[in-house]
C-alpha cells in the first residue's frame, strides 16, 4: 500500500483562467494566513490509491493533507429478502468517524448527515440498471479528519466505485470552498472551517462538465459564487485527472 | 402518488416548454399562499402556510438550556420536520425519515449560515442570556400535513411566520453566583420581546423539466423534474444557501441562471409573504 518512492504527490490547484475582472480581494485586505501556509487558490496535495481493503469488491485511500479516507465498496450483491422487488439497483451508503479522528471526543453533530449527502452524490453517476435486484454497499470511514471531510470522501468513494469495476457514467470529484471576510480559500482545513462565513462544496462530473450536487450555506453576493464555481469547476478537473492517473497506474501494475 | 401516464407526461413537459402550467400558471408564477399564526396557543410561536395543495405547521419552542462549550455566547436552534402520514401513506413509520432529515438539514443551513454565524437569519447572540451559563434552546418544528409539491419554499414560509409570531419572555439573571455555579433567573411573564426577523430569508425551489425553470411545482411537476435547486435569499439580496437536489447534472451556466432567476422571484415573493404575514398577524390580534 506504499507509495512508490520517487513519485511526487500531484496537487489539483486550480488556476483562474480568463479573469479579465479584477480580483475581488486585493492584497491589502488578506489578513489570514493559511496554518498550513498554503495560499489561498491552492489546495493540499492528493494522495490516491485503490486496492486498500483486499476483502472489498473495491476500494480506495485518500490522504489529502490530514483528512484520512478509506473507502471501501460491495457488491453488487444480493439485497436482503424482506426488500421488495426493484429492476434497478440499490445503493446503501454508509459514512463513520472513528473514535479518534478528530480532536474532540465523539462525532460532532455535524457528521450524521453524510452518509445521506453522500448517497446523493453517488445515485446520480452510478447507472443503477446495470445491477438490478441487487445493492452495492459503500461504507467510508473517516480515519483523520483534517477539514473537507465530505468532499474527500466523495471523491474517495468514486475511486473505490470504478475499483470495484460498478458502472459509472463518469467518475466523480468534490471540492469545496470556504469564505472567511472577503477571501475565498480552497479545500479548507478544520480550523478554517470553524471560523468560516460560508462554505461552498461542489461535486462535479469532470467529463462531462455537470454538476451533480451544489450545497452553499452562509452569506454569498453573486460575484463571490461565480469565483468560488469556476475555482472547483478547474480544481475538480484536475483533480479528475489525479484521479484516473490513479486507476492506470493500479490497472498496469496488475497486468505485470 | 398515482402515476403519470405518458400522454400526462408529455402534456405536463409540453405546457412548462409553453409557458402555460396545467393549472393555468406561467413558469415563474406561486399558487396563492394562505397564512395564519399562531395557530398553536402552546407554542411560543406558531404559523400555518397553505401553498395550494401543500398545508404546514411550524411551531416555535424557547427553552432555558446551557450554551454549548464549543460557542459559550450563542444560543443554539434545532429545526425538526415530520412528514406526517396523513400526507401520504409512504410516509408512516420509517419512510418519511429520509425526506424529514432532507428538508430540516436544508432549512437549517438556510437559517443558521456559516459557522462564524454570518449570514444567519436567526441571530443566536440575541438568544444568549448569561455567557457561558444560560441561553436560549429554540426548538423549531414543522408538521407537513398535506403534501402537493414544493415542500421546502412552504416550511421556509411557516418558520418564517412562526418566527414573526414568536414571543419570548424577558429573563433577569436574579443573583451574581461563582463561575462554577448556575445562576438563578427569573423569567417574566409578563413582559415579552419580539423576535427580529428581518433577516430571515425566504426559500425559493426552482424545478428543472426539460430545459426550463418552473418555481412552485406540484407533485405531479416534480414527478416529472430532472433536478432541482433551492436557493434561499434574503432581504439585502445575498444568498444565504443553495441546495441541488436530483441526481442528473447541471451545467454551471445553468446553475448561475437559477440564482438569477431566484433573486428576481424572491424580491416578488418576499414581499407577498410579508404582506400575508402582517395581514395574519393583525387579524390574530383581533380574533
């Protein structure tokens, strides 16, 4: 499950293509600095890999930064007997903390609806007639959780979906973006998002240039919701990109 | 629901492409909306909102309780939905889960904002009384009665009124008491402060069928959408959440569209629901 040595981890920055505006905060105005000294379009670098879990029909680690994801997925596999008849498939998505992934003890309240968040991103992209009578189980779990917690697992759990060979119409990726005063930062971490004025996450089809859930909370003008889309519309892309390097790297070295 | 038949289908899809609704609205056009506060005389704060077809209860609890340690000066709110069956039969016993925690964690982000509270539509630092000791639990709970379509703009309107309705008792802090202990309050049953709501906002659910937007669908519309967006905006014109719901995707452009489209509806429907609120709270007044 190591690395290969020698192998940089790749980022999926985004840059701002085609800004003939100005830019809506100017340096005067950045009074944050970055714990993690990054700047404020930049994100962490991305670590992927598939085949974590081998008992798993897929599965896929994602390290970026200090949020820790194993994702790993089942099936198609018989549905139990008391459900009733469907001729599309089902899909169970099941998302937990471990006791010890965040610095307070427990949960936090946020947390118990992602599981949902997650099954939405997912039954959209995953063609549900190729497996009917049958469910695919997708059960994360959240090792650390360093800040984009649901973003990551999402972009995780597609990896682990296209390992365990479930069709998809398109791999998917998430990102999300915080707003702190006037400042958009990418991909935040936990401490940026306790103090955040908004939080814009994005899960898009990189493909296909669709966007397949949109949640924004927090006060946003206009302007801010166009910078903060077109930043995870070009993060996702490369992040996309990261993420089908991935799975040729994993499928070539099998064939050896 | 009973089904759409095909013929039905391509009726519903071809009457949003022509701008002519098969109850006769344009695309951008609410059903009348109906609203009566405090409908519930235990609450602290109650309304009733009927969207056409659609017809919710919100009611508003206060609660002494203790802040929490993560944010000792804040008050906190929880927001609860309950799809009652009477709606529809699926929603009995557990089915009705999935579509309640939907719509509350949907309300929620529309009325709580960021984490640094910007943008909220409830301020929680008026909920505070003692810092770190005593502050307000508010309990906000819908009742979803009858169910045709558009669910979420209908409870965005009831918490709204309820809010407007609600009245919560002054509180002295008795006696100054060590750190460690609680202090002794005394609540007024007399005097009472009105909720502000003027930075509440209103949610506005755009429906996507085919390739045009439709605002206020009813239930045979959503059977028939491939996704829609919530956008909830308030009164400076900001928006204070965004929820796409639906599994297909949405080009960007498309996205950037409806929350035009949302901002141009919201400045009718905001004040139409104001009107409608003053108009029932006068009218509780007198009763």
């Amino acid at each position: 499950m190591a690395a290969k040595p020698g192998a940089a981890t790749p980022t999926y920055s985004p840059k701002l293509v085609g800004s003939s505006r100005l830019p809506i905060f100017k340096d005067s105005d950045l009074d944050w600095s970055r714990p993690d000294g990054r700047g404020f379009h930049q994100c962490r670098p991305a670590l992927l890999q598939t085949g974590a879990v081998s008992s798993a029909s897929g599965s896929a680690y994602a390290e970026f930064g200090n949020t820790k994801v194993i994702v790993s997925v089942f099936g198609p596999r018989e549905s139990k007997k008391a459900m009733v008849f469907s001729d599309v498939g089902r899909l169970n998505c099941n998302v937990s903390y471990t006791t010890f992934a965040s610095p307070t003890i427990g949960q936090g309240t946020d947390h118990k609806e992602y599981s949902s968040m997650l099954h939405k991103a997912l039954e959209g992209v995953i063609m549900m007639e190729t497996f009917p009578k049958t469910t695919v189980d997708v059960f994360a779990l959240v090792l650390e959780s360093g800040g984009s917690d649901l973003s990551v697992v999402i972009s995780c759990a597609s990896l682990a979906l296209a390992d365990a060979g479930i069709m998809m119409y398109d791999l998917i990726t998430a990102v999300s973006v915080s707003c702190i005063g006037k400042s958009l930062m990418i991909d935040p971490v936990t401490e940026e998002e306790g103090c955040e004025d908004g939080s814009f996450m994005m899960t898009c089809m990189p493909s296909r240039y669709e966007i397949t859930q949109l949640t924004v909370t927090g006060e946003w003008t206009t302007p801010n919701i166009n910078e903060a889309m077109q930043l995870c519309l070009d993060a996702c892309s490369k992040l996309g990109e990261i993420m089908r390097d991935c799975l040729k790297q994993a499928a070539s070295a099998s064939e050896e | 629901m009973v089904g759409l038949s095909l013929g039905e289908q391509h009726f519903v899809k071809g009457g949003i492409a022509q701008d002519l609704r098969t109850d006769g609205r344009k695309r951008l056009t609410y059903r009348p909306i109906y609203v009566e506060t405090g409908v519930i005389p235990q609450a602290n704060g109650s309304a009733r909102v009927k969207i056409g077809g659609t017809d919710v209860i919100a009611s508003v609890k206060a609660e002494i309780g203790r802040p929490s340690s993560l944010q000792p000066d804040k008050g906190k709110v929880a927001v609860f939905i309950d799809c009652s069956p009477t709606a529809e039969p699926t929603f009995g016993g557990r089915g009705g889960e999935e579509l309640s925690s939907e719509l509350a964690l949907a309300l929620q982000r529309c009325l709580l904002g960021g984490k640094s509270g910007a943008g909220a539509g409830i301020n929680l630092s008026s909920l505070l009384i003692k810092e770190g000791k005593v502050c307000w639990d508010l309990y906000i709970d819908g009742l979803v009665i009858s169910s045709d379509g558009n669910l979420l703009d209908a409870l965005g309107a009831a918490i709204k009124a309820a809010l407007t309705n609600t009245a919560i008792p002054k509180v002295n802090v008795s006696a100054e008491v060590a750190d460690d202990e609680q202090p002794e309050i005394d609540i007024s049953d007399e005097e009472y402060l009105q909720f502000d709501t003027s930075s509440v906002p209103v949610i506005v659910t755009l429906t996507k069928v085919g390739t045009h937007y439709i605002v206020d669908a009813t239930a045979e519309e959503e059977s028939q959408m491939s996704s829609a967006v919530s956008i909830s905006v308030n009164r400076a014109g900001h928006i204070c959440g965004l929820t796409k719901r639906g599994g297909s995707g949405l080009d960007p452009s498309v996205i950037l569209d409806m929350i035009s489209v949302a901002k141009h509806v919201t400045e009718n429907l905001m004040s139409k629901l104001d009107s409608e609120i003053s108009a029932a709270e006068a009218s509780e007044d007198e009763s």
